[in-house]
C-alpha cells in the first residue's frame, strides 16, 4: 500500500462545448440571429396587424397593439430565448452539414 494521499481526479471539461464552438461558431451564429430576427419580425407583425387578439393569452391586452408594439414584441421574443437557442444547438451541425462548408477539422483527441 502506498503512502501517497489520495486526491480526486480533476474533472474533465467537456471538450466537445469548445470544440463545437470553434467549429460551428459563424454557422451557428448566423443561424440563432436569423432565428431571433425572424421571431422579433413576426410578433412585430401580430401585433401591428391587430392579430394579438387571437392569442389567447393575449386577448385582453389591446393596449399591447398601440405604442409599445416593439417592447412587446421584443419581450415575447426573449421568452423563446431557450428554445431559440435549443434549436441553434440542433439544426447547426445539420445545417452545415447541408451547406458542405469548409469547416475546421476536429482535433485528433475528439474522433
């Protein structure tokens, strides 16, 4: 029996968070902002077309229609923030994949 204390293992980082991110980085970045434009664009569209009385939780709330349509608007979009994001991570790989980008190879370590 050795006499060495016994210490825990470091833990190991994730490597695939960093790596995923120096690979996908501008694909998946351009994908999310495509993402949140389109939302922001369409809730601007509900309500400056009057449509926010069909949403159900919307429908006592006409005030939200008149002048402040793009803080509505803005704030209904940083609700789907999680899904936004849960979306980029999903469709990225998928997408470039698609698109046949030239993306930097992954390390050795991480085949």
């Amino acid at each position: 029996m050795s006499d060495a204390p016994l210490t825990p293992a470091a833990p190991k980082a994730t490597p695939g968070w960093r790596q995923r991110i120096e690979r996908y980085g501008s694909v998946g970045l351009t994908i999310y902002l495509s993402i949140f434009t389109v939302c922001l664009l369409g809730f601007f569209a509900v309500f400056e077309l009057g449509l926010a009385g069909y949403i159900p939780w919307l429908k006592d709330r006409p005030d939200l229609a008149s002048g402040a349509t793009f803080v509505a608007a803005y704030g209904l979009t940083k609700l789907l923030q999680p899904a936004r994001i849960a979306i980029t991570i999903a469709v990225t790989p998928i997408i470039a994949a698609r698109l046949n980008l030239k993306l930097p190879a992954p390390p050795p370590e991480a085949q």
